[in-house]
C-alpha cells in the first residue's frame, strides 16, 4: 500500500520555527515529525511513500535523502510552483497514486498510535472512495456523522454553522484526524481544479456518495503549535 504524506503547508502556526524550516521538519524529542510518521507507517507494512513539498521543499528533500529516505521508496511531488493545499495536492500527487490500488492520506503534522491495520479493514470492509479515520476530541471544527458513520455534514463549532445533507437528526460529532484510506476512483469524483481543500469536496461529495468514518480511540495529536510539541513530547518519545 502507498502513503501520500502532506508536507506542503507553510505551518504559520508554527513560527518561528517555521519562517526558516518547513513544519514536517519540526522536532518532537529530538525526531522531526516526517521521520516519524514514516517510520509509524512502515511499522504497519507501508514503504512506498509520495510526499508533498513546497514551504522550504528542498530541506525535506535534502534531509530525506541524507538519512537514505530510511529505507522506503520516496517520490517527491513538487508543488513549489504553487501551493494547492489538500484536495490540489492529491489531484496533482494522482499520477503517482492512480493504480487502482487504495492508499493512504496522512498529514505530517499529525501524531498518533491509531490502529492503520484495523482502519484499513473497515475502509475495505465499507467498500467506499473514501473512509475518514475521526475521533471524539475537542475541535473548533466537527465533522457530522448519521448512526452507520456515513457522513453528513460539517459543524464549526465557535459559530455554529453547519453545512448538512439533511436535517440533523442528533447527527455525532467527531474530529477529523487528518488520516484518510482513498481508492483511486476517487479521481473520477473530484470536480474542483487548482488550489482547494479536499474537506470542500467530501462536503459536497457527501449529498450523493457515502463517505464513512471510522471512529477510533487512539492518541492524536495535532503537532501544529508550540505548546502542542511540548505536549506531544510527553507521550511520544
């Protein structure tokens, strides 16, 4: 199985480690995030890995190729002509994904223990385009799911604007986690072009397809401020 692992963003949140380095190169204990989100995922089997550049590209090339990409095979996917965030990024990333086996989507910013095995199970088990690993957490934004966890709608939580597909009938929410399993049909789905998140088009996806969650309970951490390393580096060592 392949990974595509977001390592574009420009991290603002992050200064000012990031007004010189690209985020996925920011350190927990010493280890920067990408080495160890590679690492997680070859601890379930995967060593075949696309990653996204643009903030500081070049360092993560750089680096990667000094620690002999850790023994994975690593394709680059160059997107410092312009930033496309999550849903450009994949449609761009599609030449090095779309081989009709299913892949995986992490952001590198992301720190977790969630179970890939048993996540990839139920995305297969659910047979859809798309399965987003989500859990119960505090978030500004949630992510609404009806009682089969098929997705429904969308909830900004300090506003209290929602996007629906339906009434909300006490739909669940829950936090996305930045972890998806996508097959590549979902190619044929995506309408947008250029620079788009893909969260806008599992929204509008969600009115005529069945998109899933699998909800997990599994540690996360989102390692996009300063104070959020100091806690990740509490938990992982």
């Amino acid at each position: 199985m392949k990974a595509l692992i977001f390592a574009a963003g420009k991290g603002t949140r992050l200064k000012p480690f990031t007004d010189h380095h690209p985020k996925a190169l920011a350190v927990v204990n010493g280890v920067p995030l990408l080495e160890r989100n590679i690492k997680f995922l070859q601890s379930f089997g995967i060593n075949d890995f696309v990653v996204n550049i643009y903030h500081f590209g070049g360092q993560i090339v750089d680096f990667l190729k000094r620690n002999d990409c850790f023994g994975a095979k690593i394709e680059f996917s160059d997107e410092r002509d312009e930033l496309l965030e999550t849903g450009g990024g994949l449609v761009f990333a599609r030449r090095f994904l779309d081989h009709g086996e299913d892949f995986l989507i992490m952001n590198a910013d992301i720190l977790t223990d969630l179970d890939l095995n048993a996540f990839v199970k139920y995305h297969k088990e659910k047979k859809d385009f798309a399965t987003l690993a989500v859990s119960d957490r505090k978030s500004s934004r949630k992510l609404l799911f009806n009682s089969e966890m098929i997705l429904r709608g969308w909830l900004n939580v300090e506003t209290g604007e929602q996007r629906l597909a339906e009434f909300n009938k006490g739909f669940k929410p829950l936090a996305f986690s930045g972890i998806h399993c996508i097959n590549p049909e979902i190619f044929s789905k995506i309408k947008r072009t250029g620079k788009f998140s893909i969260m806008e088009e599992y929204l509008d996806l969600m009115h005529t397809e069945q998109i899933h969650g699998y909800e997990h309970q599994g540690i996360l951490i989102d390692v996009g401020r300063p104070e959020s390393v100091l806690e990740a580096e509490k938990i992982f060592k």
